[in-house]
C-alpha cells in the first residue's frame, strides 16, 4: 500500500479521535481537493465495488442507448447547449444545467433511479496533465 507525504506540510490525524473512523478528510493542494483519507470501511466497500465493475465485461445494454443517444443528438447540442451538462433518459434529453450534480438532481427527481447518460457538451474534450505526487513506497 503507498504512503503519501507532503514534505512541506505535516498531516496529524489522531487515530483514537473516533471522528477519524468515519468522516472523510480532503487534502488540498493550492486550494484545490487533491486526495481524499477515508474510513477503512468505506475504502474495503469502494474496492469491492470496483472489482464487481472490473469483472463486469458486458456493457450494459440500457447505458449504451443512451450513449448512442447522446451521440447523435451531439451535433445540435453543440450548438444548443455548448458549455452545459445534458441528461439522456430513454434516449430523449430531458435536463441540462451548469454542473453534473445539478442535472443529477433533476433527472433523479423527476424519473428516479433510471438508466441515464449525463454528459458535459464541450468541441473538445478536457485534457488534463496531473502532476503525481511523491509516493513512497515500503512493506509493512
């Protein structure tokens, strides 16, 4: 497993501080979240989750509509709804707003829990370089 260390800036967390079990603790670097700390419990649970997803090679048949969807419709969105996040619910698009959260919300509120495909319209996708931090690496 990689520890992380900052070398300017010292984290302290008290590991009897029952606080430290269950709240998240972001870390920021240059004002921004950078990494997040969080309960074993939920690190073991985001793991099992990941390994369900990995082994899952079918793709899923309802998001793919969507996609597809979403994909024909880009042309019109681009000039529509540049800049925005567009929902795809039974392969119509039903929501578009500033942020993803927001037409999570929306799109949860008026049809529930339903196969969706939410996407930023953008000409170009994002390319984003992230610098690594220092991992040190030791057995325990």
């Amino acid at each position: 497993m990689p520890i992380l260390r900052e070398v300017n800036t010292p984290y302290t967390v008290n590991a009897d501080d029952s606080s430290a079990e269950r709240d998240t603790i972001i870390i920021r670097r240059n004002g921004e979240p950078a990494w997040a700390v969080v309960p074993y419990t939920e690190y073991q649970e985001l793991q099992t989750m990941k390994q369900r997803l990995s082994h899952s090679s079918a793709p899923n048949p309802e998001f793919e509509k969507q996609w597809q969807a979403l994909q024909a419709r880009m042309p019109q969105l681009l000039k529509t709804h540049l800049g925005q996040w567009v929902a795809i619910v039974d392969q119509q698009m039903v929501s578009a707003g500033a942020t993803w959260e927001s037409v999570l919300d929306d799109v949860l509120a008026r049809f529930g829990n339903v196969p969706m495909c939410i996407h930023e319209v953008l000409e170009k996708p994002h390319i984003y370089k992230i610098e690594s931090p220092r991992i040190i690496r030791r057995e325990v």
